[in-house]
C-alpha cells in the first residue's frame, strides 16, 4: 500500500498545475483588495503628513508644491522651446500651441530631436551635464533654422525630485534612475540650465517653467480633457501627481484655489510604512540598488525593477529544485539579465509562453513547457502586484480630491504615462479594474499621453502665460474699484466740506444735514410701555417696548416683522400708510393691547425734513421705495390719518426718527459714550450730535436752548474739555450722507460700474455715495465687473448667460457667502450654480476677489466718511484727542465676513486722534425709536 501511495503521489506531482507552485511561492506577493485599502488608507496617511508643515520634514512622501495652478483650458497659444531631462537620452522640442481648434479648443504641433547621453555625463560634473543639454539646444535652433536672435520662452522638463519655491525654480533634492552627476544636488536646476545657456552663448532663451514628467503628463492630458486633475508615470520609474486644494498645502503661501502636487510616491515606504508587505526579493533588489532604503515603493513597481525582481524569483526557485531541474546558469545568476521588456514579452497573449522559451534558452536554460509556464505566471504575479500598488495609490489620491470637494460621487481623468503603461500587454487593464473595485464611488478615465512630457511642459509654460495675461488684465479692470490712501483722504475732505455746507441755513449741499429735534441721548433713567414702529426696507416692524431702569438687557422686547409687498413700495402713498396701519392694529390685537393709547416711536428710515420731533417732511424716497404722494408730506401726519381711517385704535406718536438716530439712541442707552448713529446695511447713512451753534438751519430753536444752556469758557486741561461738552446744548443731526457725489464730487472715484449701477436704479444720479456702499447696491456692481470680465473672455469662458445679463440677480448676501473665509471654492462655485453660472475653480477664485473688492472699497469709503464725522466732533469740542463710540446697525456690517475690519481700520488710520468703539446695535432702530419717545416724552414731563 505505501508503495502505490508513493506512486499515486508521483504522478499527482507530475500532473500538478505548474502555476500552483508559482503561487504557493510568491504567496506573499498576492495582495487581495482589504490588503490594498490598508495600503491606500497609510498612503493617504502619510499624503496629509507631507501636505503638512509640522510634519513634512519627516514624511516619506514629500508632496513637493509645483506653482502649477491651472490645467489648460484651450485657450493657450503661443511657440516655445521644451527640453526634456529624465533618462539615458534627452529630447529638444519645439512646440506650438494654437487656439481655436481641436478638442478643447486649441491645437499643439512639435518638431523635435532626441539627444543621447554620454554614460561618463551621468556620473560626472553636473556643469558638463547641463554644458551638453545646452549645447544641444543650440545645434537644435541651427538645424530647425528657428532664430537665435528672438528671444523664446522655455519649459524644462526635469524628473527628478526637486523641491520648487517658484513655477521657475527647483532644488535638486536626489538623484535617481543612475543620473548622479556632482555638484546639482541641493542646487537651483533652472539656475544651472540658465548658467549653461549663458557659457554657450549665441541664444537668447527664457527658461519660464520647469516641471517633472508627472505633471507635464497630466498637462498634456488636460489639454483635451478638462475632468485630468491627475497625472500618472508607470514607466522606468513612477510617481503621480494631482490639484490639490491650495488651503491644505501649508508648504505654500495662500489658501485660494488649487496648486499641482507632486507627491514623489516612489518613496512611499522609506520609512517602514510597506514593511510588512516587503518580500525578501524586494529587500534583495533594494540592496543591490545605488540608493538601498530609498524609493521602496518605485522599486516594488517600476520598470527598472521589475524584471530584476522576476530573475531574483527565478533563481531562488531553481536553486530550490522548483525549475529547471535544479539547474542555475550564469547569467541567471547576473543581474540585470532579465528586463522589464522581457517581463513584457512573456506575459504578450498569444506568443507568451514562447517568447518566455526563447528568453530562457537566451539565458543558458533548457525549460520544460511547465517550466515556460511556471516563470510566465511569476512575471504576472511581479506585474499585477505592481498594478495593485499604483491602484492602492491612485485610490488614496482619488478619495483625498473627492473628501476635499465634499462629494459623494466624483469624476475624473487620470493622465498617465510610462513604458510599462503603455507597453505591458495586461497592466492598464488590471489596473483600471482595480481601482475600480477599491473606490467604486469614483468614476474614473484613464487617458493615455498623446505627445509625452514635453508637450506638457509647453502647455504649462502656456497655461503660466495665460493666467499671468489673465492676472494683468483682471488686476487692470479691478484697479479703479482699488483706493489709495490719498483718495480715501479726498473722500474724507469732500465729506468734512458737504457736512459743513449742509449745516448753513441757505447753502446747498448734497448731504442734506437734517435736524432731528433729539436733543439728547437716553441717560437709563427711562421707563415706561412704548410702541415702536419701523419702516426702512422690505419689512415693516412693530415692537413693544417694556422699558426698566437700567440696561437695555433688562428691558422686555416682543416684536413681528411685517413684509412690504412690491406693489405696495411701489403703488400709492394712502396704499402704504394704510398697509402700515394695518400691520400695526394686528400687531396691538396679537399682544392684546388694541384698547391701550401707547406713547409710540416711529422709526422712518428716509431723509426728511423735521421742524420737530413728531412731523417729518418726506424729502426724497430710496432703497427701491417709490409711493407716490408722499414725498413733501409729513409722514406722521399720514400715518395719522390712515390710523384714523381704520377707527379701531389710537396712538400717541411721541416722535419720528431714521434708523440711524434710533440706532444711536439704542446703543447709547448701553454705553454713554455713544453719540453716533451708523448703518450700513440695505442702505447707509450716519447721524451724530453736533453742537447747536453750528447749526445754522434752525435760529430760533438754537437761541432758546442756548441760553437754557452754560457755556463754560474754560481753557484747562483735557479732562476739563471732554467734562465741558456735556453742558453745551447740542442736536442730533440725521447727515444723510448717502447723497454725497450727487453734486459730482465723487466723479474721479465712481467707475463705469458703478454708472450704469446708477443708470439702471429708480433714481438716477441720486445717492451716490449710498450706491457705493450699501447692500442693495453692492451686488449689482459686482454683477457689472462680471459682465465685463466674461465678455472679456476672463471668466466663464467667454460665455455671457442670461442669469448673468440679469439686472439684480447678484443679491449682495451672495458677498457675506463668497468672502467668507470658511467657504470653500468648491462652495463658492455651488454658489454661483445657484445663478445658473458654471465655473472653474480659476472663475471661483476671480469672482472672490471681485466680491472682495466691491466690498472692501465700500467699507473703505464708509470708513472715511466716519472719520470726517468723528474729526469734526473732535475739533468741534476743542480736544487733542477723542474716545467716541459708534452704535452700528444694518446686515452689511452684522454679516459681511470683512466689512467691520476693514471699516474700523480706515477709521483709525484717517483719523488718528480718535479712538473709535463700535457698539453693534441689539435691538435695532426700533429700540431707539421707542427710547426716542421715552426721553422726549421726560423732557415734556419736565
């Protein structure tokens, strides 16, 4: 019986699948699919760690930054020279970029000449390494008859690491691929290049880019495909690169956009990362290397390597007795016997197993058929491991833009390049499937480069021209909205002289300086039930006002906003007042209070004339409000009449104000030392107290509280002044500031946006300065620098949409979302989705900063109109220097992300003798419409 088992078990080794011993064998090279997501999940890993400043010095994988902003878009053109350095030959290229044809919108056409490389130049001095790549490029000029006395923009292609600060500047940081000439590493390539140019002579050239073959591949590809973000090398050597958000690359200033990463993946590993997927023929190839402990990653996957790993696996088989009957050669035992071609060659369809024969027999080996087949499943094996770690890498990559963008789904085409790739039978295959497997959330193309690095690094050379073109021009149509410190000093002047002349009783002024008949601020003593009313832009509000002594905090607000219909701003005045007297008796029955004669406060946000604190004389509508028969009307008194005609209440209406008065009364009741009102919101306009004698407007009244008054005529010290002012009778004084320029004074700052803004408003060639500032403006001037940056062919491609030609479609809330330094481009661009404007990450960014420079000029301008009111309170008290604080109320200051800063820090720069608080408004012009009330009705009572 043990004599037929051992027969049984002969024939059974015989009749074995020879693949069978192969995979029992290499079983530490098969990766299943949870191996490679551990894999993908330490690459991503370690991608963060080289992403990061803390912990770049000590990542494996550098991430190397590569000023690299923008894949093509079609639109490049122009001709350039391209050298081409990254192996044992180097090519000179010259390459035009024509626009207006082909897939994307353009075309590339290239003459080149490939250059060999003395073996003793890769090991010598890396002056006469770049002395021969120079001395080439001219014969190349010569022999192509292309001009030595025009000077031609270059690209470098350089693939090696290098470490760029600049687009146009690269530190060598090691050698690889058998180049180790002396004296580069460490070293400024593109200096180098530049130095061997200037020793040749004869040639004028402007080296303007330099990039590896990594992101020249994934240029070429963006070029016909707009979705390559991704650029990949399977070849001699490998790496891969992609867009990554600029924010996450602290390695780089900025945090707008995106940036080319080169990840160098090659050296994945180096630090132990890949130990336990490390076979013995890896650390054998790894020794054996010129860099052992280096590039472990490159050399478990690229084509330098993989037919040494192939003949190392080999001959530890046979030496085993698992091939060839145990017999070893001499050149199998010979390194480099077996190459990647060969690897290539035995796994082909249809002639594998006899080109593996005939590379055998080449080797000095008598193979049997299963011998043939058992070495052609080790180089599948070797090959598809490779394919497996590329596909783990490419997922980490992958997963990294999609988590970034905040998808669920992603789209995107990988650009790839390489011997391997492109030559190996079955390697895109399995690769592509694999990924597949690994992220099936991402859907994936894979293109293959049509035209090599060289081309790309034209294309980036051309995109570098493009955005610089670009970044002149947007910066040119940007520049009148950009204000200097001198003009800003203009505004300042032009406001001190408009608020001065709208205080004369007879000379005309575009800033109306309204009297308000507040004589003076709340001092917490006022109590009290009152009833606040306000109308100042699309809402109507009614407030009870339960008034205590002490802070406002303590008081009790209740409040319902009540919206103002299109027609009903735009239709009869009785229609208005008649709306406004119907939200007030809902407002009494909803808090039950109908029956009660309330003391109220009206809070009429529109530039009247007062001839006391209970009659306003409309004198002109804004912010969209066309009723007619109101304007030279008293306001109270129609409201008055409308209450009338509704016969089911009655109020006392104890005093009107604007929302700039009541905004000041109401943080002045917080801090005593407010004595400004601002808004800055859908409208804009400022009201401060200034002093009686100066206010020409109204003799009578100012006589009389003049001599109520003591005047102290004390020249003392500074303390004394600042105690001084408190006696002196003063008026709040409602500026409306919003019509400075409506005499042309703000001609040299208003720019063609901001005219066909006015052209197209319901009041052409009024508020000026408010449609600079304010926030029902600020979106149409945005939408206008859009408009003339698309047709520009600067944005969106060229491509005016009817979103964009639509007058008020730009709301300014679309500003506070867009500056927001929390939102992503990817935000700002869903964002613009919402307008039904399709944009680019490069559109993103451009719309940011016109965003930005709308609302920073209209904080700027606001700033120096208050610091001309702050100077002029200032001088008006006689000090050196004043503290002052400023209530502010209105959206545009509450929610713009920047707008405040800004406004605070014009301020104190133009007026530097002046500390300024800014007290944001809690309970808003209502509040200070029934504090209003509260402290007219006390002086009554006195």
């Amino acid at each position: 019986m043990f004599a037929v088992h051992l027969v049984l078990s002969f024939f059974s080794k015989l009749q074995e699948d020879p693949t069978k011993k192969v995979d029992r064998f290499m079983y530490a090279m098969h990766l299943h699919d949870d191996q490679l997501s551990d894999i993908s999940a330490r690459f991503q890993a370690e991608m963060k760690r080289g992403l990061s400043a803390e912990s770049n010095a000590a990542a494996a994988v550098k991430m190397l930054p590569t000023h690299v902003h923008s894949t093509p878009d079609g639109s490049e053109k122009g001709q350039f020279l391209a050298l081409d350095l990254g192996g044992s030959k180097f090519k000179v290229l010259q390459v035009k970029v024509r626009e207006g044809t082909g897939v994307r919108g353009g075309g590339v056409e290239m003459e080149e000449k490939t250059y060999p490389i003395p073996e003793e130049l890769l090991t010598g001095s890396g002056k006469e390494l770049f002395d021969h790549v120079s001395e080439s490029l001219k014969d190349f000029l010569h022999e192509k008859k292309i001009s030595v006395e025009k000077k031609h923009p270059l690209a470098l292609t350089f693939s090696f690491p290098c470490e760029q600060s600049a687009l146009n500047q690269g530190l060598l940081l090691n050698w690889s691929k058998n180049f180790r000439a002396r004296g580069v590493q460490g070293k400024d390539v593109v200096q180098a290049l530049r130095g061997a140019v200037n020793r040749t002579g004869g040639m004028d050239v402007e080296v303007l880019a330099m990039v590896n073959d990594t992101v020249a591949t994934m240029m070429t590809c963006g070029f016909d495909d707009r979705y390559c973000e991704v650029g990949l090398i399977v070849g001699s050597g490998t790496n891969a690169c992609y867009m990554e958000e600029l924010h996450h690359i602290d390695l780089v200033e900025g945090d707008e956009g995106r940036m080319c990463v080169n990840t160098e993946w090659g050296a994945f590993g180096d630090d132990g990362a890949l130990n336990d997927y490390i076979t013995e023929f890896d650390r054998e190839v790894d020794a054996a290397s010129n860099n052992p402990g280096k590039q472990i990653l490159e050399k478990m996957v690229s084509g330098m390597y993989l037919g040494e790993l192939v003949r190392l696996v080999v001959l530890k088989m046979a030496k085993l007795g698992l091939l060839f009957e145990g017999q070893v050669s001499d050149a199998l035992r010979t390194k480099g016997k077996i190459t990647t071609a060969h690897v290539a060659a035995m796994e082909e369809y249809k002639n594998g197993l006899k080109n593996t024969r005939n590379i055998l027999v080449d080797l000095d080996l008598s193979p049997t058929p299963d011998d043939c087949i058992a070495i052609q499943h080790v180089s599948t094996i070797v090959t598809f491991r490779s394919s497996n770690l590329v596909a783990a890498g490419l997922a980490a990559i992958l997963t990294q833009i999609r988590q970034n963008r905040h998808l669920r789904t992603l789209r995107i085409t990988v650009g790839v390049d390489g011997t391997v790739y492109k030559t190996h039978p079955r390697y895109a295959n399995r690769l592509h499937k694999v990924v597949q497997r690994l992220i099936p959330e991402c859907h994936v193309r894979f293109v293959l480069s049509d035209g090599g690095s060289s081309k790309g690094a034209a294309l980036v050379t051309a995109v570098a021209q493009r955005l610089a073109s670009q970044r002149r021009q947007v910066d040119e149509t940007l520049s009148p909205l950009r204000l200097s410190g001198e003009q800003l000093l203009l505004v300042k002047k032009r406001m001190r002289g408009a608020l001065e002349a709208g205080l004369k009783s007879k000379s005309p002024s575009a800033v109306k300086m309204l009297p308000s008949y507040v004589y003076q601020t709340p001092d917490g003593t006022e109590h009290g039930t009152y009833l606040a009313l306000g109308l100042g832009g699309t809402n109507f509000r009614a407030l009870l006002v339960d008034l205590k002594k002490g802070l406002l905090q303590n008081s009790r607000l209740n409040h319902k906003f009540y919206p103002t219909p299109v027609e009903i701003m735009q239709g009869s005045g009785e229609e208005l007042f008649d709306h406004i007297a119907q939200c007030v008796g809902d407002f009494l029955d909803y808090m039950g209070m109908k029956s009660a004669r309330l003391p109220a406060g009206f809070s009429f946000s529109f530039p009247c004339e007062q001839a006391g604190i209970d009659t306003g004389t409309l004198v002109s509508w804004t912010k969209g409000f066309k009723a007619t028969d109101c304007e030279g009307h008293d306001v109270v008194g129609m409201l008055r009449e409308a209450i009338k005609r509704r016969n089911q209440f009655d109020l006392d209406i104890v005093s009107v104000v604007n929302d700039a008065v009541g905004t000041m009364m109401s943080c002045a009741y917080e801090d005593p030392q407010c004595e400004i009102g601002l808004i800055a919101g859908t409208g804009t306009n400022v009201c401060y107290m200034e002093e009686l004698k100066n206010i020409e407007k109204i003799e009578q009244e100012k006589g009389q509280l003049e001599r109520e008054g003591e005047e102290k005529q004390d020249d003392g010290a500074e303390r004394e002044k600042k105690e001084e002012h408190a006696g002196i009778p003063k008026m709040c004084i409602n500026t409306e500031w919003g019509g400075l320029g409506d005499d042309g004074s703000l001609d040299d700052i208003i720019t063609h946006y901001d005219s066909e803004v006015d052209q197209n408003s319901l009041n052409p060639g009024k508020q000026r300065f408010e449609k600079l500032i304010s926030g029902m403006y600020l979106g149409e001037v945005v939408r206008q620098v859009l408009l003339n940056l698309t047709r520009g062919g600067l944005l969106f491609r060229g491509q005016v949409t009817e979103a964009l030609k639509t007058p008020g479609i730009f709301h300014t809330k679309y500003l506070s979302q867009i500056e927001s330094d929390r939102l992503a481009l990817l935000q700002v661009r869903s964002v613009l989705r919402q307008l039904g404007l399709d944009s680019t990450c490069d559109d993103s960014i451009i719309v940011k900063e016109v965003c930005g420079a709308v609302s920073h000029r209209a904080a700027q301008l606001c700033g120096a109109g208050l610091a001309a009111v702050v100077d002029k309170i200032r001088e008006n008290r006689g000090l050196d220097h004043l503290d002052i604080t400023v209530g502010v109320d209105g959206s545009l200051y509450k929610l713009h992300p920047h707008f405040s800063g800004v406004l605070q820090q014009t301020v104190n720069m133009l007026a530097p003798q002046c500390t300024v608080s800014f007290l944001p408004s809690e309970g808003g012009s209502g509040t200070g419409a029934a504090l209003t009330a509260a402290v007219a009705r006390k002086k009554l009572e006195k």
